[in-house]
C-alpha cells in the first residue's frame, strides 16, 4: 500500500505540479479553496490510482495468505516486486487521471524572493543580499 500512496505523492509533486506548492493552496482561509480544495475534502483520482496500484500485487498477497500455489507467474512477479509494481502503476493512473480530469491549479501567484510560496536557494540568496546591503525598508527584510 506504502508504495501506491508514494507514487500518487511524486508523480502529483513532480509531474502534476511541476514542484510548485503555495502556501495559500496548502493552508487556505476558508476550508475546500485553493488547489487542493478536493471533492469533499478527497481526492478521487488519488484513491483511484492507490487502489488500482494494489490491485496487481493483490493476487500474490490473498495466495500467500491463503497458502495455494496456483497463480500465473504474472502475478507472482507482481507479488515479489510489490511496492515497486504498485508505486509505478500507480503513478501511471493517477497521471492518466490528471490528464482526462486536471486539478485546479494553484491561482496564487509566487512572490521572487521570500514569501507564501516556497522559494529555492538563489531567491532566499538574494533575499539576504539586500538585508545586508541595509534595505530595512524592502519587502524582502522579512526572510
């Protein structure tokens, strides 16, 4: 199961978000707004992928548990490499998912330097650069 739930989170990190988070999407004023206001607070397309990414291991484990022998080495396979197999499938239907239905994308707009958004190493830089160049009065004086 770990295994589906990681593919879902990085291929939505990675590839569906494009390693933007906001902050404002992350932790809205009001409950169900900003990108990640779900249908009822979840997200169909990840349950949908999780579930499918444990349904190829799935045979392999209820044969294990159940001590019969008689599988296609398919899903024997499957069995053995199961949270690799379930974090690539996985990762493979939530990206379909987001490609027939798309999220809501984040409608804030990311600040250059320090702020709501989360920023990289070279604006966190700059943004120390003019503190000390004594800009007390700049937006950036508060990294």
């Amino acid at each position: 199961v770990t295994g589906a739930i990681y593919g879902v989170m990085v291929s939505d990190y990675y590839v569906v978000r494009g390693r933007q988070l906001s902050l404002t999407d992350l932790y809205p004023d009001k409950p169900g707004e900003g990108a990640f206001g779900y249908w009822h607070g979840h997200n169909w397309r990840a349950a949908m992928a999780t579930l499918a990414g444990i349904a190829l291991p799935l045979p392999a484990w209820f044969a294990n548990l159940l001590g019969t022998e008689a599988l296609p080495a398919f899903f024997i396979i499957c069995g053995n490499a199961s949270w690799f197999v379930a974090c690539a499938f996985a990762a493979l239907v939530y990206l379909a998912a987001c490609w027939t239905s798309p999220p809501l994308t984040s409608m804030a707009t990311p600040k250059t330097a320090c702020g709501s958004s989360l920023s990289t190493a070279s604006t966190t830089a700059s943004c120390r650069g003019s503190n000390q160049e004594g800009n007390s009065n700049s937006s950036d004086s508060e990294c």
